[in-house]
C-alpha cells in the first residue's frame, strides 16, 4: 500500500494542490490583466477608426461643394449631409481630446511619439475650434492627420523609410499651427 501511496496518491494530491493554489492566486491576476490589455487594444482600434473617420470626413468635405446653381430640395440636402460631416469631424476630435490618454500611452517613448500625439490631439481640436474659413481647416485637418495615418498605422516595412520623414514634417506643420515657427517654412514641405 506504501508504494501505491507514494507513486499514485502523492503526485495527484500535489497537482490537485497547485491547481487549487494558482487558481486562486495567479489566475484572477491574469483575468485582471487581459481585461486592461483589451481595453488597451480596443481605445488603440478606436484612435484608428478615428483618424480614417477623419480623412474620410475631410475628404468628402473636399469633393461635396454646394454649387449656387442648384436648386432646393437637393440643395438643402446636400448642405444637410455637408453639416452632418461637420458633426462628425467634431464629434469625432472631442473624443480624441477626451480619452487621448488611452491611446496615448499604449505607443513607446522613443522619438517623442506621445508627445507627437498629444500635440497632434491637441492641435486638430483647436484647429477644428478656430475661426479660419471651413476650407482651409478641413485642408489643415487632413494633411495633419495624413502624417498621423502613416506614423502610427502605415506597415511596419516602411517605418525605416517614410516614417522618420513624416515624423519631421509633422513636427513642422505642428509647430507652425502652434506658432512656434513661421509659416514659409511649410512652403519647402513637399
């Protein structure tokens, strides 16, 4: 009976024991931590969908003028669809304003991309707030969040390539909408 003991009975309690204990004590730990991975992903997902949004947007504000020349109902249906693009952009850079700090802080330190990102997040809203012409701010919009769009989201075979470039045109172009620069330095921007 001893040996039955000692080579069946023993090795299943001590299992038994470890599942019981990890159970308890990691487990919770790793459901904890998959639950803030998640949700880490799913705000890094919604940063994305909001930049696309955005181009999106701005490029159909680009293309859908409202001529003089056409007549209601299709006229205040066109406007109609141009205001609620307008809604959109707007809510859309509230949110980004709001919860930058989770997507924000999910991308590493290195070359200042968060600092990219609060300024870009920062920037785009009080460039949708201001008071330059529509034309003009959907144009700004766009080109800032193009350079967003291939920094953060562009394949990871061109980051050697294109994304330092565009890091240091975003740069410029932030620093000249935040006054930090003059304005015909974005004349040499390609």
């Amino acid at each position: 009976m001893s040996i039955w003991v000692n080579s069946v009975l023993l090795p299943i309690g001590i299992s038994l024991v470890t599942t019981v204990l990890v159970g308890l004590t990691v487990g919770p730990r790793l459901a904890a931590r998959g639950k803030r991975l998640q949700a880490a992903y799913d705000s890094r997902d919604r940063f994305g969908d909001s930049v696309l949004d955005i181009l999106a947007l701005c490029a159909n504000l680009e293309k859908a003028h409202v001529q003089s020349g056409i007549k209601d109902p299709l006229r205040s249906r066109l406007q109609d669809e141009r205001d609620r693009w307008l809604g959109q952009i707007d809510e859309t850079t509230t949110w980004l304003v709001d919860h930058w700090q989770r997507f924000v802080l999910g991308y590493l330190g290195r070359r200042d991309v968060r600092n990219l990102l609060v300024r870009y997040v920062a920037d785009a809203r009080g460039l949708w707030l201001s008071d330059r012409p529509l034309e003009e701010r959907v144009r700004m919009l766009k080109e800032l969040t193009e350079h967003i769009q291939t920094i953060y989201f562009e394949r990871r075979w061109r980051v050697l390539t294109a994304v330092p470039q565009e890091i240091s045109h975003l740069r410029m172009k932030l620093d000249i909408l935040e006054g930090n620069a003059p304005p015909t330095s974005l004349a040499s921007d390609p």
